[in-house]
C-alpha cells in the first residue's frame, strides 16, 4: 500500500505541476506538439491562427490553475485519507478520474480531436489505471 500511496502522490504533484505550466505558458507543451496538432485538425494549418492562439492562452490560465488545484486535493486525500486505506478516498479518486476521462474522451471524438486522446487521455489513463486496479484491494 505504501508503494501506491507514493505513486499518487507522485503523479498528483506531477499533473499539479503540468496544470501550473498550462497556466503560465498558455499551451499544453512546450514543444508545440499539440498545438500543432490542434492546429492541423481543426485549422488544416501546421500553427494556430493568431487570434486562436491568444484564445487558447487565455483559456489555459483558469483551465491550467483548476487542473492544478484538483491535482492538489488529490494529493490532500491521498496523503489523509487514502493512506489510511479510507474507503471513500479511494471511490472519490476513481470516481472523479472515471467522469473526467470518460467525459473528456467522447467530447474529444465528438469533435475530432483524436490528438487530445494520444497526447493527454491515454497517457493519464496508463498513469492512473494500475494505482486504482492494484490499490483498490486494499480498500474493499
């Protein structure tokens, strides 16, 4: 249990910090990657138009600083009460990871945003997946 405590903790710091960089640099890399990719496949363009970009930076700075603060109470109930093997912890983490991916991947097939799926979904799904799979012995 202790190696699983550790782990959330680690990968809640981690997107915390990710939530953090959105805000400040106004994109979800900073490489470009996926605003190339959004670029292409909502523009047919290899860089967002100007104006879409300055919309975009905007929109990341309270999207960034909310995913930061969510990443925060999960650290606070991992270290509170997940720790101490409290059954809601566990449902609470699972349950708001579950929404937000199942969520999030049918309104990004919905309008075509395959890039969000392989850049952000999936690798928040490989992270997550094996704590909530190999933890939840613990709780039930």
């Amino acid at each position: 249990m202790i190696f699983w405590t550790t782990y959330l903790k680690v990968i809640s710091l981690f997107f915390a910090f990710l939530g953090i960089l959105w805000a400040v640099i106004g994109s979800f890399d900073p490489f470009g990657f996926y605003d190339s990719m959004m670029a292409q496949s909502f523009f047919q363009q290899e860089q967002l138009p100007a104006d879409v970009k300055k919309a975009t930076q905007f929109i990341l700075a309270p999207f960034g600083a909310t995913s930061a603060g969510y990443f925060i109470l999960q650290y606070l109930i991992t270290v509170h009460a997940f720790s101490k093997k409290e059954k809601w912890a566990w449902q609470t983490i699972f349950g708001a990871f579950t929404f937000w991916f199942l969520l999030d991947s049918t309104l990004s097939i919905y309008h075509g945003a395959w890039f969000n799926l392989l850049l952000a979904n999936i690798p928040a799904l490989l992270l997550t997946l094996p704590v909530m799979i190999f933890s939840r012995k613990y709780f039930y």
